[in-house]
C-alpha cells in the first residue's frame, strides 16, 4: 500500500493537526526501488520545500558558491542529491541519491530521518532499519585511506583468548561509525581487569598509540576527552594522558579515569571497543563503546 497522494510506502499520510504544525524531525520509509528515489510524504514536503528555499536564499545572499542543501548524514558524509518539487509530489533522486543508498546499503522498509536544524546549511538525515542505526558500509567508508593506512584500520589489537561469534563481529564493525569523527587508527579491544576498576590504571598499547600517529599528532601530554554511548546515555569525562617514555604506551589520569568509569557504571570483565575522534575543535576524545 503506498499514498495515493506522495506515493510514499504505508496508509495515506495523515496531516498534522492543530497548533503543532510540522516537526522538526520526520522520517521516510524507503520502497524497493529506494535507489533511484526518495518520495517525501505529502504531509511534510510543503515544509521541507520551504525550508530548501528558504536556505537556497541565505546562500544566494550571502554569496555562497554552492546554493543547494545537501543530505548531511550522521557521519558528516554529504551528498548533493537532486530535490524536486512538483505539484502531487516530491522526491531526492540524482547520482548523488543513488551513491548514497550504495554507501549505506539502504533498501526497502529501511528509514531516512530528517532533522529541519535551521543552525546548518544542509538538511541533516540519519538512516535506520529497524530500531538499529544504519552505518556505511567498511569499503565506503575508508576509501579515502591509503593502503598503509587501511591496513591499520583492518587490523586490531585484541585481548589474548577473547574470542567473537558472528553477532560480535558485526557489533565491533558497526560500533567502529558510531562516532562523525572517527580516526582510522588500529582499534583497541579491551577487557576490563581489576587494575582498571581497583587501581583505575588504563594504557593504550604502543601498536595502537603509533597507528594514532599516523592520522595526528600525538604529543607526550595532553588533555584528552574520555567518551562513552550506553543506550541513549553519552558520558563525556575531561581527563588527560601521558606517553610512557620507555614503553610508548598512552597512560589515562587515574582520578579521570575512576570517575568515567563510575559515570558510565562500567564494571571488571566488560569488553569494549576503545577508538579515537577529532573533535571540532581539533581535540581528541578516547571512545569507550560496550561490545560486551
């Protein structure tokens, strides 16, 4: 079944009523032939189409060379897919829509939300199946690494007899683009030991701190952000590190330390993927994401 009206998969669309208006963040289910175009249902395109024009505006005054919104995805890919507005429908369609269902995969019943943030030029979209975050795929992804560097982030350093089954493979991928600013450095997997929890001690190996030298620099000191996603919960702890002059290893602040840990209820034997992202500020954070 799909709307008599925009064409989109589902009931027909149901107008918003009353004083609301049309939110800020809408989505769009996706049909078999998603990778050809994108219909936007007929209850939000009138708004979205403002919102184009309204930004196409702003972008002529102000001189910009490019006028057109692009999709701006959660890992700050950008695609100029092509919008059309016409009088019983509207749809993203053009070689920049196709490119974007290849980089994610997408395909139907997937979900494309929208957020309408008027603090950014382009239109800001988030992809999902299900309840799950789509994120793209590893090809796509690192393509713009150098072999040297692909081979790093191929590569990881892992916990001696930790072993993965097929579910915890896929959760380790994923979890690598859960972050807009990943650094394609040697992922780190760790396994929580009492001289983490008891003594609050945590070294980055020197295999992984060398890896993250090859996209940054890397002094011996710094201020350094530890981060961590439980769920809807982000935990961000300022700290700091120091580089072992003997061993090269990334030491953490102690007392920093024992206070993520205790933010984000972490506990002896947890397993995670521990990766790097360049803030917009050109700071570093260190990403504790859960695998087990």
């Amino acid at each position: 079944m799909v709307c008599p009206l925009c064409r989109c998969p589902g009931a027909p669309c149901v107008p918003f009523a009353g004083d609301h208006g049309v939110p800020e963040a809408f989505d769009v289910v996706l049909d078999e032939n998603c990778f050809r175009r994108m219909y936007i249902p007929c209850n939000v395109r009138a708004s979205l189409a403002a919102y184009i024009q309204e930004h196409r505006n702003v972008a002529q005054m102000s001189g910009y060379k490019r006028i057109e919104p692009a999709l701006l995805t959660f890992e700050s890919r950008s695609y100029a897919a092509v919008f059309k507005h016409r009088g019983r429908y509207s749809k993203f369609c053009g070689a920049a829509w196709n490119e974007l269902t290849q980089d994610y995969a997408l395909s139907a019943g997937d979900r494309v939300v929208f957020t309408l943030d008027h603090s950014v030029f382009d239109l800001k979209v988030e992809t999902y199946r299900g309840g799950h975050r789509i994120f793209p795929t590893p090809d796509c992804a690192f393509e713009k690494l150098t072999d040297a560097k692909y081979q790093l982030v191929c590569s990881a350093v892992m916990p001696r007899g930790l072993q993965f089954n097929y579910h915890d493979n896929q959760e380790f991928v994923t979890s690598l683009f859960r972050t807009s600013f990943f650094l394609g450095c040697m992922p780190y997997v760790h396994v929580l030991t009492p001289t983490n929890t008891e003594k609050f001690l945590m070294k980055i190996p020197k295999a992984v701190v060398s890896s993250l030298k090859v996209f940054i620099d890397v002094p011996m000191s710094a201020n350094v952000c530890l981060e961590a996603f439980k769920g809807e919960l982000h935990v961000i702890t300022p700290s700091s590190y120091s580089l072992g002059k003997k061993d090269g290893r990334m030491v953490i602040a102690r007392m920093t330390f024992n206070q993520f840990l205790a933010a984000a209820s972490y506990a002896k034997d947890n397993v995670f993927l521990i990766t790097f992202k360049e803030c917009r500020d050109r700071s570093v954070s260190t990403v504790f994401q859960q695998l087990k």
